[in-house]
C-alpha cells in the first residue's frame, strides 16, 4: 500500500515531527513508503528511505535530495525527461504550526490530494485551545474552567492558586507552566506570551486522574484504541515529550471500570464525528468526581498515537480506505449567459 | 503599484467572483493590475487585461491562455527559456468557497505570497454562521438569537414564526428562505440542507433597520466607508446578489444618527481587529431598539464595497502598505543535536 509521510514544517515542533516520522517508518514497515519534508522555507524535499535519520535533516543532508513541487493531483519531481508525479495519499505527519493549524489540509485539499489528517477547519477548532473550548461546549463535552488573556489586557486572574498558564495556540508543553502563588504569575505570562497573544488560565489539580483515548473513523465507524493513563509527571516538558514522540512500544491498558471507558469513549465520538472524518485523533481526558472532562485534542498524535493501537498498520490501512472526499463543486456560467443573451451577444 | 487580482474559485459563487473582478478592474483604474484566474478544477489562468469580460470564462477561452503554477513567493508561468515569476501582491477575490473558508488564505500564507484579504482563521470563523455566533459572543457583540439544525436532527423548532433558515456555511443568499408558518418548514430546511449540513434558524424581523459598515485597518487604525442602508428587498436573491457584486456607482450615506454611526463602528473594531488585519469586510448589522447587531460578516465584500469608499484606489493602497507578516519561525535542531552528541556521533 502506498503512503507519503509528510512532515517537518515551519514550526516550533519541527524536531519533533522528524522524530514522529522515523517511528512510524517502523511501525508502517509494511508499507510501500515515500517520505516528502517540509523545511522551514516551506521547500518540499523527497527523502530516500535509509537517510530517514534527524541528522539527516540537522546537519542539511536534505538539501542534496530531489525538489518536489506540489500541483494538482500529487507531488511533482522534476526531471531531464520530464516530471514524475507522486500522486499516493499522504500521512500529514506535521506537528504543530503549519500541518496542525490547517495550513497543510488546505493546502493538499486544494490541490486534490488525498490525505489522512485534520481537515482544515477540525485543525483550526483544535489547535486553539481557546476555540476548542468553546467547540466542547457546543457539543455538550465539559473542560475545566477558563479565563482568557490577551497580551494587552490588565493581568487580573480570579481563578484560584495553584493555576496552569497556556499559550492558546501551541502544543507540546511549550510556553505552560504552572503558578503556585501570585508572585509567580507574571514571570509565567511574560513566558507564554512569548509564543502568543492569547492566553489561557485553568485550575491546576495536582491529583487529577488522566485518561488517553485516541481512534479514527471508518464508514462512519469509530475504531477506538485503548484507554491509557499517562505516565504522571506534573505535565510533560518538552524533552520529556519528545521520547513521547518516538514511542513504539505497546502500553498497558489503564485499570479502569467499563463505565468509565464508555463515559471516554462517548465524548471522543462527540468530538471526533463532526469534524475529524479523515484524521486518527488522540483525545486527552480528566476524570473529576466521577465525570470526564476533556483537556485537549491531540489532531496529529505524537506517531500517531501507534502504541496504543493493537494492530497499528490495520488501522492505518482501515482509516486509508475511508478518507473523506471534498465534495465537488460544479461551475455554472448561467447567470453570465442569461445576461449576454439579453445584451444581443 | 502592482497588484494581481485572484479570482473564480471552485464554488457556488464562481460568476459572482468574475462580475466582481471584472468592476475592480475599473475601479483601480491607476494600478498596475494582473488577473489571475483559478478555474473550478483549481487551474490559475494569466488572463490578458483585454479579455477581462465574462464571455471569456463561460466560453472557456480562458484555457488558451498562459496557465500558471504557484510556487514559494509567487506564481510561476513557465516558457521556453525559464520561468517568469510573478511575485507581486495579491487581491484575493474569489467569494465563497475556496476564498472565503480559509483554503486559499492558507495556500497563499504557506508560500509567502503577500494579499489583501482574510487570513485563514478570520476566514474560517466568519464562512461559517454558526462559529460568527460564538466569534461576535466571545468580543462582546451581539447577534439575533438562533438554533442550529444538523441533517440528521429531529426537525424541532422552537424559533417563533416567521424564522429565517440559513446553510451555515454559504453566502450570496443561496438556500436561505423565510419561513411565515409550520407547514412551510420542511420545504426550507430541504432546501438548505441541500447546500450544508448544517443550518441556522433565526427569528425572521420584516421590518428591522439595517446598516453596512465597511473597513480595514492599516498601521492598527482603521479606515471606515460611510454607512449604507442597504435597498430594502426582504432578503437579497441571487440575481440581486449578482447586480450587488456588480455595483461601482457611489451610493448615499445613510441619514443615521452619530451615535449609532459611532455603535456601528464599535462594534465593527471589537470584529476586526483581533483576527482581520489584512482585509477590507464589510459588516451588514441590524438595529433594534437603538441597539446594534451584528448580522453577517463579508470578509470579501462584492467588487469590496467600493461604492461604499470616498476614494477606493488610495484606500487600496494604503492597505497594501500594511499587510500582516507571517510571524517567521526559525527551526532548530537543538535536541536532535544533544541526543547525537550523547550517541557520540
């Protein structure tokens, strides 16, 4: 089966879209493979197989290999005797800013191509923290409460202490922390605001219980994976969620009541049957007193989530033979006929 | 100044795009203007200045001309002896599909194509009525009261007749219809459930005030167009839409109050300026017992409202002086560099 991975990217995650990438190489060894990358000037480049290496790309290998241009249909390779066309569907495999934001989906839309991924308007609901709140909302799925901050407002915050302060547009644990007391809270905002102009402020429970649920859609059938309670550390910090990123090896399955996993299971199908047709999504979850609350949507999982997939490549290959089609519009000139026939011409 | 207008697009209002293209044209007369046209299977045409008439697309004569690739800062024509780029700005005039849900926004950001016009996220929020409900909430400004139908929901209205039924997502007024009484109900939701999958009912004001408001900010100041009330037709059919698109005579400043001159140009700053930088909207708003509503955001305005500016080409070119920078990102490779090092190689 044919696949492009797609991944690198402008963003503050491209190391870790690499990282993503060479382990799903693995874990998709049954695959007839392409690799296309993204670098930050937005060049695509066709990666042989064996450099799929991160020195590869930290030390500028990349440039050496074959340009691609994105067209109609596929991805087009230049050549002395005309181009090749790479017309497979693609994995979009880009974390973060540019393949999380809905830039990449509407982009491979446009151009016809086939791809497994957030559409554009299922990346923009999800990669705001802000809009996801208000997307839970309207489909009756609880978050923790919130207060917004823009970078020009008055810093007053009414949630209590100890709270958490997140950039509402980045993922990966960039730019969060947690404020134990006012005397903290400056420091915290300068530090989220470095990498946006909205933020967001949440009560932070130190003992909350957290629960993993990823899956995707095909036919309009959820195959779930199963429930995984994170490793608890008091939230991942950046080189902690690279290892992340490069998980492989199967988890154990949280010990949890069947209530509980139905409870999951139900607010992931609120959330993933919408919008989400196309994408294997990982929904991060709270349980609080007995109810779910959903923290965030993870629209492009840290290699795909493979590990708390039974047979990860069946997945792949079940969702592959569901993507959605963008329905096709059919030009009609009737209005500009209509009046040339009136005017004599 | 130089400056290419982008225009078709594959959606429901492709003529609408062309008789707009077509009055811009004459509108900016003084500027050194290109044509780009992207027909419905997503082909970008160079249209010769002298053939900028609607015959030319619904006799398909657009296809003999130069066609053009887009590639990282600009569009690209190829020849015998290399390609030819043009990388001046863009206008994005393609209304509906395709232009005003963020898809071409996000094609011309990912290449570092500068354009006058919504960026994705504005785009995304204000195609969709729904997601203009929950924006307009979040900054404070009001909107009429509604209820969101999906296709499969039981049809329940609670709305009191006569309701308005609306696709969420489509402009120009198609699949909109009043609705005076239950028996007309089913008929109406068929009709917008033809175009989306979504629908909005609103409560139907016969004789409610109506105010458009247009403008654009450059160097976070903005310019306003004067106040119109717009010709009172119960709603806008299409052939009315089209003559709407069309329009390049200067129409009269409404006789309205400064106080509500000044509520109207509240509220459309609250809209703006968080997520429109870059584009000229124009904002269609309700009054009701001295209070302002916020209909309809136009984030491509037909042939962009400049009937409704004292001097449209400087107004142009002043927003052309100040369009947004994509925040550039500069990649690293620290940890793949740290984890090399410990592997020492």
């Amino acid at each position: 089966m044919k696949l492009a991975i797609l991944f690198g990217g402008a963003s503050f995650e491209h190391e870790i879209s690499i990282v993503s990438a060479i382990t799903v190489k693995e874990k998709l060894a049954s695959f007839d493979l392409s690799f296309i990358f993204c670098d930050q000037d937005h060049t695509f480049y066709l990666i042989e197989p064996s450099k799929m290496k991160a020195v590869t790309f930290s030390r500028g290998e990349h440039r050496k290999m074959q340009k691609l241009s994105v067209t109609n249909g596929g991805f087009e390779q230049k050549g002395l005797f005309g181009a090749k066309k790479h017309d497979m569907p693609v994995l979009n495999l880009i974390h973060g800013g540019d393949g999380e934001d809905g830039t990449i989906a509407a982009m491979l839309d446009f151009f016809k191509i086939p791809f497994i991924g957030p559409r554009k308007e299922a990346s923009m609901l999800s990669f705001d923290k802000y809009y996801t709140k208000w997307f839970a909302a309207s489909l009756g799925v609880k978050t923790l409460p919130y207060e917004v901050l823009h970078k020009d407002d008055k810093r007053v915050v009414t949630t209590a202490y100890p709270l958490i302060v997140k950039p509402s547009r980045l993922g990966s644990s960039i730019g969060v922390s947690i404020v134990r007391e006012a005397s903290e809270l400056d420091y915290a905002l300068d530090v989220a605001f470095e990498f946006d102009e909205v933020v967001l402020i949440e009560p932070f429970i130190a003992s909350v219980k957290e629960y993993n649920l990823a899956g995707f859609a095909a036919r309009g059938e959820i195959t779930y994976s199963i429930v995984e309670e994170p490793q608890k550390a008091e939230f991942l910090d950046f080189e902690k969620k690279y290892l992340d990123f490069s998980r492989s090896g199967k988890v154990a399955e949280a010990e949890v009541h069947d209530n509980l996993v139905a409870q999951l299971r139900e607010a992931f199908a609120k959330i993933y049957l919408p919008l989400f047709e196309g994408a294997l999504i990982r929904c991060d979850f709270f349980e609080i007193e007995g109810e779910v609350y959903l923290n965030e949507i993870n629209p492009i999982p840290g290699s795909m989530a493979n590990y708390l997939f039974e047979d990860f490549q069946a997945s792949i290959q079940k969702l592959l033979g569901s993507l959605p089609d963008k329905r096709a519009i059919s030009v009609k000139y009737d209005y500009i006929h209509s009046i040339s026939q009136a005017k004599g011409k």
